[in-house]
C-alpha cells in the first residue's frame, strides 16, 4: 500500500510514480484469454507461449516500462493484466 | 454409534488411546471425552504459539505451517474488522486417498474438536466441515455434531459453540482446492477462483478464511491435550493410504519416519515402484534390498522396469526400509498416499490414465491448463502405446516443454501438480519408455489400477 506521508510532495497526484515502488506484472488466468496485447507493448516482459499466453518474466518492471505497463493493463481486453507489488 | 457399514480398511500403528488419532470403533461424545480428557482451556494467542511451537504443518498437500496461516488470519481479522470463519476440509478430492474419510468416520470428535480450537485460535464465530458427497458423511457428521455440548464454561474452547456446518461437496478432483471450496460454499460452483487477495484474507463471503484439512485440525486437538512439546518430540502420528499390489486401499496411522515396510505389513512392501502422495505426487523407484551407499548390496526385484540409474533423476530407490518422511524421500508426502506397483504392471500406462482423470478434471478456466494438460495426456497415451511411427524422442521434449510452460500459470496448482507427477514418471519409468520404443511392455493388455472415479464405501470385512 502506498506510503503518502513519507515520500509524496504534497503537490504530487498519487497517480504518478514519484515513489518507485517495484512493481510485477500479474495474470489473472481464468480471464486470460491470450490476446497478446501485453506480449506486444511489453516485449522486454512478456512472451507469447505456443498457445498465445504471456509468459511473464520473473523480474519486476523496469522504469522505463511503467508507462507501457499501465497501457497493456488498461488496454487488456479481458481485464486479465495486473500490476502489484 | 453402530456403524454397519465402515468406510475401508483401516490399521493404526499406534496403541497408545488417549494419542492416536483413529480409534478402533467410533466413539461418541462422552466415551470421547472419557478417552481423551475434556477440551483444555486455552485462548486463542497461546493455541496459536502453541502450533508454532508444535511444528504442524497442514496435512491437505501443501505442508503450509498451521500457525503462519492462522496469524494471516487473526491479522487479516484485524485489520478488516471482518470476523473469520474457519472451514474444515474433509472433501479428499484424490480417488486414491481414503484417510480424511477414515478420521471423519472414527474420529468425528476429534476433528470437530479442531475445528472448535481453530475457531477460538482465530476469532471465529462460524465454521464449515466440508465431506465429499455420496459416503453418507454429511447426515453422519450432522448427527455426530448434536451430541456435542452448545455451551461450556465461560471463556474457555468449550464455550465456542456456534454450530458447524457440514456442507458435502461435489466429488471432483479440484472440490477441496481452497478457493474452489470457498467458492463453493459462497454458493458458486466448486471451481478454483483466482484470489486477488489469499483466501486467509478474503475467502467466505469476502472475510478472513482458514482453510484447513481435517487431519490438521485432529492433530491440534491432540496438541492442545498433550501440548507442543508432545506433539514436536516425533510422538504424533500421521495418516496415509496404502494402495497394495492387488489395488486394495488401507488407511495406515503411523509415525512419520516409520519404515515403508512397516507400514504396509511385512512382505507387502514389494514392487517397482510407488507413488508418493497423490495424482500431484512423485513416483519413485522400488527396490527390494537397502538403499545404494547404505553399506550393503542393492538388490533389484527381478525384472524391475524402474529406473533408479544415473540419467533418471537424482533420487535413490525407495526400499522396505525407508523411513517414510519428506525429509527421507527427498520429495513432498502430499495428501499421504503410498500406492506401490507391482512389477507385472506398466508405470506409463498408469500414469496415462492418471494423467487423462487429470486433464478431465481440470475446471478448464486457465489457457496453459486447457491447452497443456490434454496434449500432455495424449502424449503420454501415445507412450503407453506406441506405434511403430511414434517419435519417442519428440514426445519426451514435448511432455518436457509442456510441463514447464503449465507450471505456475493458473489459478491453482492443478497444472503444477500434473507436471510433477508426468516428469517423475519419466524419470522413474525411463527404461519402460525405452522397452515400449521395443515394442516391449510389462502389462501392454490390463487396465490401469489406480482409480479415476470417487471410491464407494465398502462393507466391513473385519479386522
């Protein structure tokens, strides 16, 4: 959970990463539904298995991949994509 | 009680009355009390501390330590301000194992003074006991339940006294899976749920859930009598299903670390492999002499198909002498089961029928599941029968990819569970897949043994 009194400037929006917290992509697998929309914005994470389902590399999202994440996660057809701690 | 029917053969290994878990006949509530004392007054910090110092771990499969959930739970508690519920899972989904259906028809009170515990442990006002339908478990539990006090003296684990609720289940392999029970019992199906939050946290009705297996709960029952220390020493005694050479099933209590032969009776303990576990679990290699380095000569069941060698796997054969612990095995004990096959059957054939019950009982919710439990399934059908066009090579990398993509890739551990048992039966049966690639089979026309269907109870053949 965030921590805002520690290191948020009280003009920031908790919205933005101005704390960098690592973050992992998730799946939630029964909604899966291998799009593939994930694998594309985030190459460097994600890889389509034979079937079409994201493998997700075992490794916290690089900096310069939130943004693309946060894309892939709202851009998931199925709602499936998640990102935690 | 009169019980005309008893569900299966059982043996206890122990005799000590007032410590052993299966008594010889049921037992209702007051003898019960008379044997094993009245439930001791304990709050719910101390029972907690007291399983973490016990060392129990749960008894369903996965070994999670009872006391770190039972904190989530007290936490989770907390911090929601939501009251948990505790569910007891005596659904025993595995057609091979009969011990939580064994401890549920001898010792209901033990286990239901578990659940009691486990309720006090964590604050709990309401508590499931979840029984595989179709045993007649649920109107005998229900019964069972009436005979025990509504209330005790204040403030003590006797005074927990809401009701419980014996709900029986689907008899489906993924039914006792924690969030597929939790599910179940919110008035969904029995399917595993992916958890945004565990199920300790956010399991019946969205509150705090502890989830544990029947065995687990009779065990704190003892700890709480006996204390941590008794329980710590080695003295408490486990439950496992023997699965013998004919296919018969007999539920063994026993001291972890007792000897395999021991366990199954003198002269029982023969074959060329055994299945430690459950359909999740690992085969290993049977010998018939003490284990290789262990000072004498290893000597193999005459033609043993199991592989134990260099290039199989790195774990040594299993032998009548092997104390029977994770620790000793090298691999998890899982939901209990030892089946042992006999040397006039076929490893693989097994396995390809356990595989394809798996791959049917699969809830089918996840991808990786969907598409690799059935392609596993029939790979392994085709090793069991190979033809004279079978790529044995191909279909070994293939079950080898399979098993890695499923792993970890779903809502539960069906798919990982399924990958371990394929990869040990390679391993173990490796010289079987070299005599099918002969065209060569130590049983190419009988069916398989182990069972792919729920067990019906049988009539009481004596002791």
């Amino acid at each position: 959970m965030a921590d805002q009194s520690t290191t948020t400037p009280p003009s920031a929006s908790t919205t933005t990463t101005t704390h960098r917290r690592p973050q992992r992509a998730a799946v939630d697998w029964t909604a899966c539904q291998a799009h593939g929309g994930c694998a594309d914005l985030l190459p460097e994470l994600i890889t389509p298995d034979e079937w079409g389902y994201p493998v997700i590399r075992d490794r916290p999202v690089p900096d310069e991949a939130r943004r693309r994440a946060r894309k892939a996660v709202s851009e998931c057809p199925a709602l499936a994509l998640m990102l935690r701690r | 009680m009169n019980a005309a029917v008893m569900p299966m053969r059982v043996r206890s290994l122990t005799t000590s009355a007032d410590t052993r878990l299966l008594a010889p006949e049921p037992l209702d509530h007051q003898p019960h009390c008379a044997v094993y004392g009245g439930l001791p007054q304990i709050d719910g910090e101390r029972l907690v501390a007291a399983v973490e110092h016990a060392g129990l771990s749960g008894q369903g499969g996965a070994a999670f330590p009872t006391h770190r959930k039972m904190t989530a739970v007290r936490e989770a508690a907390r911090r929601s301000g939501r009251r948990p519920v505790v569910v007891a899972n005596g659904s025993e989904g595995e057609p091979a194992s009969a011990k939580d259906k064994a401890l549920l028809w001898f010792a209901p009170h033990l286990v239901l003074d578990g659940v009691a515990l486990a309720a006090a442990a964590v604050g709990a006002q309401r508590a499931f006991l979840a029984v595989e339908a179709g045993h007649g478990l649920g109107r005998y539990l229900a019964e069972v339940g009436r005979q025990r006090p509504t209330a005790g003296p204040a403030g003590s684990v006797a005074a927990w006294s809401a009701p419980v609720t014996v709900v029986e289940v689907p008899s489906r392999f993924l039914s006792g899976q924690e969030s597929a029970l939790v599910s179940f019992l919110d008035g969904g199906p029995a399917l595993p749920r992916f958890q945004v939050r565990p199920v300790f946290e956010r399991g019946v009705r969205g509150g705090p859930t502890l989830v544990q297996n029947v065995e687990t709960l009779a065990h704190l029952a003892l700890i709480a009598r006996h204390g941590p220390a008794w329980y710590r020493s080695g003295a408490g005694t486990s439950l496992f299903t023997v699965r013998y050479a004919d296919g018969s099933p007999t539920v063994v209590e026993a001291a972890l670390g007792t000897s395999l032969a021991q366990l199954t009776g003198a002269g029982a303990a023969a074959g060329q492999a055994v299945l430690v576990g459950g359909y999740h679990g690992t085969w290993l290699p049977l010998a018939s002499g003490a284990r290789p380095g262990a000072g004498s000569d290893a000597s193999w069941g005459a033609g043993c198909r199991a592989n134990s060698g260099a290039g199989s796997g790195t774990r040594d054969a299993v032998t009548p002498d092997t104390a029977i612990s994770a620790e000793s095995l090298g691999v998890p004990l899982g939901a209990g089961l030892l089946a042992l096959l006999p040397h006039d059957r076929c490893g693989l054939i097994e396995t390809a029928s356990i595989l394809r019950y798996l791959t049917l009982e699969s809830a089918g919710q996840c991808g990786p599941c969907l598409n690799g439990l059935p392609r596993m399934a029939a790979a392994f059908a085709e090793l069991a029968h190979p033809t004279s066009g079978s790529d044995i090579g191909r279909l070994h990398a293939d079950l080898s990819r399979w098993a890695g993509l499923i792993t970890g890739r779903g809502a539960c551990r069906h798919p990982d569970g399924s990958a371990r048992l394929a990869r040990s039966a390679l391993a173990t049966f490796a010289a079987e897949v070299q005599a099918h690639s002969y065209g060569r089979c130590s049983a190419p026309i009988r069916p398989p043994m182990l069972p792919t269907a729920p067990q019906a109870s049988v009539p009481n053949e004596g002791p």
